[in-house]
C-alpha cells in the first residue's frame, strides 16, 4: 500500500514537472501533461531537450509565419507595422 502511494506521488510530481517545462518552453501544457500522464518521466526527458518554441503570427500580406516580435516580413519584404517603419528611419 506505502509503495502505490509512493509511485502515485512521484509520477503526479513528474506530471506538473512537465507542465512546468512546456510553459516555460513555450508547449502546450494541456498536451505534454497528457503525455507526461500516460508515459510518465519519459515525456519529461524529451521536454527537457526540445529547445523553445517561439511565438509565431502570420503577415497580413503574405499569410507567411514570422516571429511576434518581427516588424518586416523577410518573405514578402513588407513592413508590418508602418510606425515601427517611420522609428527605423529617423534612427539610420
């Protein structure tokens, strides 16, 4: 009885370990505590190696994936955002 419960509580704490990798790793929480649920520790070694995952969004002229913090599109040669566009000039 002492060893279920000792397993329970290492495998719930590698499950929230997961958790806490995937958010901070910018991966869907939800899916690698499923993961984490069925497979147990193993899911959380693979975690551990992925590298970050950044934020993506999508240029409103090409539809081509870019980072969130982009402000020209290296597909379509397009600034996204006309005021960014404006500080780079007074800069240069």
């Amino acid at each position: 009885m002492e060893t279920g419960i000792f397993v329970l509580m290492f495998w719930l704490l590698w499950m929230f370990v997961a958790v806490a990798l995937a958010r901070r790793r910018n991966r869907s929480t939800v899916g690698w505590f499923l993961w984490s649920f069925f497979f147990g520790v193993f899911p959380v070694i693979v975690l551990a190696v992925l590298p970050n995952k950044v934020p993506q969004k999508k240029c409103p002229f090409c539809a081509a994936a870019m980072p969130v913090e982009a402000i020209y599109c290296i597909n379509c040669k397009m600034f996204i955002n006309k005021e960014m566009k404006d500080e780079r000039n007074e800069k240069n």
